[in-house]
C-alpha cells in the first residue's frame, strides 16, 4: 500500500490527542488542552512514531547502537510519558520537570540545530504531571510540511554512518535500514520526515556507501 502522508499524520494526530488529553479532564480543559496541542503540531510537526537515527534529537548516542526514541542514551534526563513530533516531542513527568530541562541544557552545541526545553501551562496527560515541550530548531530553514531538506539530511545520515566502517562486520540491507534512516511512520520512498526526492538521495548515498565495501559484504 502506497504511503499517504496526510493519512499517517492524521492517525498520529489521533493518537497523540487521546494518549495526552486524558478522558478525566474536565470539558473546558480538554478543549483547552487540544487548542494547544493542534498549535504545537501546526509549529513542530506531525506526531511520529519513532525517528531518523542522524535526527538532532537524537544524535547524541553510541553509534553502534542507534537509538530512534529520545532516552537517557540520547543524553535526556527525567523523560516519562512521552508524545513524540517531527521536530520535538512532549514529555509529561509527575514532578517539575526541571531534570529534563537541566538535561536539554547540557546537550550542547550541535551544527543543524538547537535543541530547547520548556514548560507549558497547559495539562496533558494528567493534571498532576508537569508537561515539558523539547523542540529541535534548526539552522536552515526546512521545507512545506514540516519535511527535513536534502542538503540537511543528507549530510547528517553520512555523519551518522560513515564512522561505522570502523566496527561493522557485514553491510546492512536497504530495507533494513529504511526506518532508521526515514523514521517512521515510513514508506518505500518518504515519510513524514523527509520527501520523495531526500528518501531517494539518502537511499543513494547508503548504498553507495555498501558497495564501496565499507562496511563489510552484504547481508
């Protein structure tokens, strides 16, 4: 089936809307809460599933053992109840939140994007949680729909993989490597990431670098 990325998005939508606008929010609440959260997606994106392992987010990992979710290994502290969006996600702890902003202070500097934290004043999840918006900014500006560009994301899957010619033993497969280097959710050639034309140059790059033999022989 081919992927319909407004379809993706609207699903995502969904889910986000019933997993932080909890069912025991008074009315007014509710409505309050989704008026915001609909101004969240409209500035940082669709909700997602999971992301590209060269995403700002979380880039900062061992690389030999990519991570596609923001965690304790992407150098992010006090995460708990976590929503996740193209360019940022909510994390709703049951205590002040200031763990995750003291470790969204210390990722430091990186050369795509700045990664920011902040409170919200508006309850998701439950009303005793503290909801904590970390957006990724990026330096150079990304295109309609919220999609990463080319010359963003091409560079930072190769500064990504490239160091894996040191350790890898066998090359991956294309399609196993598609949600690490899309994102999900993904289709055969974009995903709420990144476009036709990216998905194609990235696909490109990868197996470029395969059969360059850097890697190893094929799986």
């Amino acid at each position: 089936m081919a992927f319909r990325a407004d379809e993706a998005a609207a699903a995502g939508y969904e889910k986000a809307k019933n997993y932080l606008i909890s069912r025991h929010f008074e009315p007014a609440t509710r409505i309050r809460s989704e008026r915001a959260l609909e101004e969240i997606i409209a500035e940082i994106g669709p909700a997602v599933e999971s992301y590209p392992t060269w995403h700002p987010l979380v880039m900062r990992q061992d690389r030999q053992h990519p991570e596609m979710w923001p965690s304790e290994r992407c150098g992010y502290a006090g995460l708990d109840h976590t929503c996740y969006f193209a360019h940022g996600f909510i994390t709703c702890p049951y205590v002040d939140g200031q763990a995750v902003i003291d470790s969204v202070e210390k990722l430091g500097f990186h050369a795509a994007a700045s990664i920011t934290a902040e409170r919200l004043n508006v309850p998701f999840y439950s009303e005793g949680a503290t909801p904590i918006l970390v957006r990724c900014e990026w330096t150079k500006r990304i295109e309609p729909n919220h999609l990463i560009p080319k010359h963003v994301a091409v560079p930072l899957m190769i500064e990504q993989e490239l160091p894996c010619w040191t350790w890898a033993e066998r090359a991956e497969t294309w399609d196993t490597m598609r949600a690490y280097l899309l994102g999900q959710p993904h289709g055969n050639r974009s995903s709420l990431f990144v476009s036709q034309d990216t998905a194609l140059a990235l696909k490109k790059m990868y197996l470029s670098m395969v059969e360059s033999g850097m890697f190893g022989p094929s799986k």
